[in-house]
C-alpha cells in the first residue's frame, strides 16, 4: 500500500534578525560565491540541516554577516625604493639558486629590488695640501745641518793631519816677565847650596859676591854665538852675578838670558846633544867685582863653561867657572870633558867643570819654584 507523502514546503521561514551592534561597525561580507538552489528542488538531508538564513542572499546595505569571514593581510613593504633600502648580502653568503618568491607591493610578481653594490675598496685617510713654506724650512735645516756636519768632520780631519802643536808648559808666559817682576834675592840668592854638585858627589855651598843690573843682549854680556842663536828668538834681557865657593878658591858667573821664544822655539834650543855642543867654543863673559874674591876675575880667568836650555822656561843659563887668584887658563874646557874620568889637568883636579854644571841645575830649580809662586799668586787675586 503506498500513500502519498506531503509536500515540502518551497523555502524555510526565515529566522528572526538580531539586533544590530551600535559599539563598532562590522566590516561586509563577502558574498556567497554558490549559488541557491531552486525552489523546486528537493533538499537533501545535509543540506535540510544548514539554516536557511545562510544561503540567503544579502538584500542590501545593511544585510551582512555577523562573523568576519576574510583574514587581515600583514603590512606591504615598500619595494619601490623609496623606502629603506633593502641590506646587501654578504659576498661570503652563497646566492640562491632557486627562484625567489613573489613579493608583494608595486611592480611585477616575482621580481627582486636591485641589489645594493657592496664596498670592496678601503677607506684611505684625508690628503693634507702641501705647504711650500714648510718644505723650504725642512730643506733649509737638512742643508745646513749637513753643512754643519761636514765642517766638523773636515775640521777633524784636518787638524788630524797637520802635526800637533806641543802644548805650552804652565807658567810658561808668566816666565817671560820674571826678570823685572821677581826680587833680585829671589833670582840670585845670596846663598845657594849644592848638595851633591861637586867632584864625587861631595856637597857645595855658593855665595854670592857681585849683582850686576839687567842689560839688553849686546856683545859685551853674551857670548857671539849664543847672541846669534837667541835674537831670532826675541832676546829680551840678561841677569848676571857672581859667586864664589865655601872655600874662596873658585869663583863663578851666572847668566839668566830671558827670550820671547814660544814653546817649541824653546825645545829646539836643547836638542842636539845640548845647546853647549852646538856653539862649540862658545865661552860665556865672566863677571868681575871690584874688592872681592872675583877682582882678578877676566876673560883670561875662565877655565870651563856650561850653557843651559830647560824646555819649560824661556831661559837659557850660563854658567862660567875660574880660580879666584886669577891665574890664567890656556884653552877652557866644557864642564863635561873637565868631568871626564882620568882628567889629571887643574881644570878637572880643582872641580871647576862640576862647580858650572852643578850650578845651572840649582838655578833651573830656583826659576820653577818662583814661576809657580807668581802663578799661584794670580790664581789668588781672581
């Protein structure tokens, strides 16, 4: 038996319409993209289920969902270049290979920003102008200190190879003007001692017994030779006296010739073997004194000699040596033959050689003791 089934009815009523939200307006929906079914069309069972009011299509303005049913994109980038530019890649960083995504924004789908060019080259530091003055003083200075450099060196050089100069013995200029500023008692002692001047090393004792004043260098107080040897040199003055022995058997003139030599003129003097073996017979003037021991004493008295040039002074010394009672000698000898071993003349015996060479030493001494007063005396009045 079949019976009839009733008909369906064509559309559900519609549901009741909620009220519509004041607080925020609700975006619109997009519309349904399937289409409804006919209204003839019989509904299938999953299709009864689903509310009629979601396959209504919206009337109007008003007519939206409640439910926002699309998804909110996030911000698009500007690619266009206008915006912040895209970080350059590291060269170390390998390339993709595959194909990058599409960007979204301006332009074509699928296509990068241009690549920033990375910097390979090194940041060099700021050139600073040249300044012209500055150059000219740098050049200025490297010549003259080269200048002042090879001055020095040729100065060394040069004064390497000229010989030296011998340097002046001190109180040697002071020693020029002693004759007129030492005391008479100062020069010639009234008493000299001798200790170890005569024949066999046997002590003496000079007195003195004649003064004579200070003379230029002439004839009359200098021997010819030793007057033509010294005024070259500047001969400034002569100091003579005489002395006798302790026993008032010999009597003795001391000469003190003062020069203008310099000090290597002075050194030259004695070289040679001595300034007596130079002159050869070279006898000094001897000095004789009324009313004394030496009153007899002449040219014809001297029986030996000695000539003395010490290199520190600017002296030369003479001494000559006679009997004092005037007996005449035939030929003088130089002290050093008169000293001479196995000498059996009266010359040699009497010890007249040892009295002159013994007394210039005595006197060499007294002159560098009152050198060094004088200097020591001016060292004192700075």
């Amino acid at each position: 038996m079949s019976a009839e089934a009733p008909p369906l009815p064509s559309a559900a009523p519609a549901a009741p319409r909620p009220a519509k939200a004041t607080s925020a307006p609700q975006p619109h929906a997009a519309p349904v993209s399937q289409p409804l079914p006919p209204a003839s069309a019989p509904l299938s069972t999953r299709q009864a289920a689903v509310p009629a009011r979601a396959w209504a299509a919206p009337t109007g303005a008003d007519d939206l969902p409640e439910v926002e049913t699309t998804t909110r994109l996030r911000a698009i980038r500007d690619t266009s270049g206008t915006g912040r530019p895209t970080r350059p890649t590291p060269r170390s960083m390998p390339r993709p290979t595959t194909a990058p995504p599409p960007t979204y924004g301006y332009g074509l789908a699928g296509t990068l920003p241009p690549e920033a060019p990375v910097e390979t080259t090194t940041r060099l530091r700021p050139v600073r102008p040249r300044r012209t003055g500055r150059v000219l003083a740098v050049t200025a200075c490297v010549v003259l200190g080269g200048g002042l450099i090879g001055g020095a060196l040729a100065g060394i050089w040069l004064a390497s190879a000229e010989p030296a100069r011998p340097a002046e013995p001190a109180g040697y200029t002071e020693a020029k003007d002693l004759w007129h500023n030492a005391p008479v008692d100062t020069l010639f002692p009234r008493t000299l001692p001798g200790p170890g001047a005569g024949p066999g090393a046997a002590a003496r004792t000079w007195t003195r017994i004649v003064v004579a004043p200070d003379t230029p260098c002439s004839p009359a107080v200098l021997a010819k030779g030793l007057r033509a040897t010294l005024t070259p040199l500047g001969c400034e003055r002569v100091l003579r006296a005489t002395y006798t022995d302790a026993t008032a058997s010999s009597v003795i003139t001391v000469s003190l010739v003062f020069t203008r030599a310099d000090a290597e003129a002075q050194r030259t003097l004695g070289q040679g073997g001595g300034l007596t073996a130079r002159l050869g017979e070279d006898v000094p003037p001897a000095l004789s004194g009324p009313s004394t021991v030496a009153a007899r004493f002449g040219a014809r008295q001297r029986a030996s000699w000695w000539l003395s040039a010490p290199a520190d002074l600017p002296v030369v010394v003479t001494a000559v040596s006679g009997f004092a009672d005037g007996r005449a000698v035939d030929r003088p000898q130089p002290a050093d033959r008169a000293m001479a071993r196995g000498r059996t003349d009266a010359t040699a015996q009497s010890g007249l050689g040892h009295e002159a060479k013994g007394i210039t030493g005595r006197f060499e001494s007294l002159l560098r003791k009152a050198v060094a007063a004088t200097v020591k005396e001016k060292e004192n009045a700075r």
